[in-house]
C-alpha cells in the first residue's frame, strides 16, 4: 500500500538474568488512525492501561498503558486543540 506504513510494536518481558528497565526517564507516543479501536483492542487482549482514554485539551484523544518493562506508552491522535492552548501553538 503507497503511502500507507505498518508498524508492529511487541513487547517481550525480561529474560531470566536480565536487567528490568525502571520506567523512569523515558515515554514512548504512539499516533495511531483510530484511538478508540486500539484502546478497545489492547485492554481487550489484558494489555495493563495506567490511564483511561480521554479527550486532552492540548488535542489529542489518548490512553496510557505500560509495557512489561516498565515504559509508559502514550497513545494517541490529534484532535481540535481547546482555544486556551491553541493560542500557544505555532500551527
């Protein structure tokens, strides 16, 4: 498909021995096409969500959920920013 990319995100916990990551220092963000639809999926399947999905002020919808490893990862797509931020953003 032109245009379009596929990403696969997996995660794996810690092998036997293996340093545990603390979480700390470090997010990872997600766009995707439908927030919804993942947000169902993925807590759906057990996926752990730290944060539920909500419409933010800043414009997006996202979720948080956190990774075997500890890493947060914020979910999301951009929405109508609310008028108190947007006139803050260079867009």
């Amino acid at each position: 498909n032109r245009g379009k990319q596929n990403v696969e995100l997996m995660f794996q916990s810690p092998g036997e021995g293996e340093t545990v990551f603390n979480g700390h220092g470090v997010t990872i963000c997600l766009q995707v096409a439908d927030v919804d639809e993942q947000f169902k999926r993925l807590k759906k399947s057990g996926v752990p969500i730290t944060k539920e999905i909500c419409d933010n002020p800043w414009g997006d919808r996202s979720f948080i959920l956190r990774d075997p490893a500890g890493v947060p990862v914020y979910v999301f797509k951009p929405t109508e920013m609310a008028p108190e931020f947007a006139q803050y953003s260079k867009n």
